[in-house]
C-alpha cells in the first residue's frame, strides 16, 4: 500500500527499469475496496510498462450484516433498490453529491503526489468509480492519456457539459451490461450521448450481462489500451 494525498492505494509497479512508464489509476465501486480491482493488472495489458494503482475509498459504508466497505461519497441504496424493484430507470443525470465535489480536489492532488505527468495517465474504475474517474478525467489540468468506464452513469450533467470543450479528440472506453439492475444501461447512453456530443471519441459497448466486468469487455479493454 502506498499513501498519496491521505489516500491509501494499493499499488502494482511494472518494474520499468527505465522509470518511464505509465500510471493506470483503477477507482472501486461503492462498497468494495482497493483489493476489488487488482485482478485487472493481470489481465488488461497496455502496449507499454504500466504501472497500477488502485485507491481505497476514504468512506466505511454498510454492505450486509456484520459487514463494511469502502465508498468515495454516500449513495441512497434504498432508492435505488426501490426504483430497480419496481422496473423503473432512477433518472441520474441532475445529481452533484456533495461527496464528489469534497472528495474531488483530494483525487488531483493525488494524481499529482504521483509525479507523473497526465499525459501519462489513464484513469478507469467501474460503478461509481466509473463515476469519479470521468470526474476526475474532464476536471484534470491537462488532458490524462486515456479513460475507461466500467459500468459508470451520468451525474453532475450541468457541471461536466461545459469542461468537454477541452477534451476533444480525447479517446474513451466505455462497456455496461444490458441487464444491469444496479445502474441502468438507459445512464450509460445519456454518458455516451454527453461525451461524443462534446468531441470525445468512443462509443458504449453494451453485453448481456448485469453490473459486471466479464472476459470479451476485457479483450475490448486491452483492444483500446493498445490504441492509447
């Protein structure tokens, strides 16, 4: 574990020799912890030596009885279980949670406590790490090397919207499950539709499946990180 800007993270270096490799930064989804991803260093491979990190949520949240995770701002878990139960898609788009706007300044001083530039940077995470990796990508000082968004959603619609100007051209990767019942594939094309109307490039690729990470989405994954 290595601590950057009071955050621990989990980090697996590539032992560059030549100490010019790339920093893949992997944010967690609510509830899970910086372990949750590290499996991904295995097996999503850039072109070049990278180096992983893998952030730990600064938040203890409730995930079951007798057992905690870790989170990067608090969620309303139950509106969400009430919306999927009843078939309903909970509209995203027009949510800022305070936790994002606290938790955001902490992330870019940890990227910068890193030392390494952010044209070397790519940033990813699923589920609400999704969520904060593209906060983190369209608030950067400088355009980061690449981002991937794994099960991610569109919040903060009106604060994002404006930032796209500077990202044009800018490369994404982005996947989501058509069952997903955590957050709806309906989140996932509203982000879809916000990045490439701004100038980005990417596109969704949807797979049947649920809120999940599964083999072809990682073959696609290491696809785009060999184009970056």
């Amino acid at each position: 574990m290595r601590r950057l800007a009071n955050i621990n993270c989990l980090e697996v270096p590539s032992n560059d020799a030549a100490n010019d490799a790339d920093l893949f930064i992997l944010f967690h989804g609510y509830g899970a912890d910086a372990y949750d991803l590290q499996t991904l260093s295995d097996v999503m491979k850039p072109s070049k030596p990278t180096d992983y990190l893998f952030p730990q949520g600064p938040l203890e949240v409730p995930i079951g009885p007798g057992w905690t995770g870790r989170a990067w701002w608090n969620i309303d878990m139950a509106a969400i279980q009430q919306a999927s139960a009843q078939g309903l898609v909970r509209e995203m788009a027009s949510e800022y949670p305070e936790g994002l706007k606290k938790i955001r300044p902490q992330i870019q001083k940890m990227i910068k406590e890193s030392r390494v530039p952010w044209n070397k940077v790519i940033l990813g995470g699923f589920s609400q790490g999704a969520m904060l990796a593209t906060d983190a990508f369209l608030h950067a000082p400088e355009t980061p090397k690449g981002l991937m968004i794994l099960s991610g959603a569109l919040i903060c619609q009106d604060d994002w919207k404006p930032l796209l100007e500077k990202r044009k051209g800018a490369h994404f990767f982005q996947s989501h499950g058509q069952g997903d019942m955590v957050l709806s594939h309906k989140n996932a094309q509203q982000l879809e539709t916000l990045l490439t109307q701004g100038g980005m490039r990417g596109k969704l690729l949807t797979f049947s499946g649920g809120h999940e990470i599964p083999q072809q989405i990682i073959q696609k994954a290491n696809d785009y990180l060999k184009t970056i």
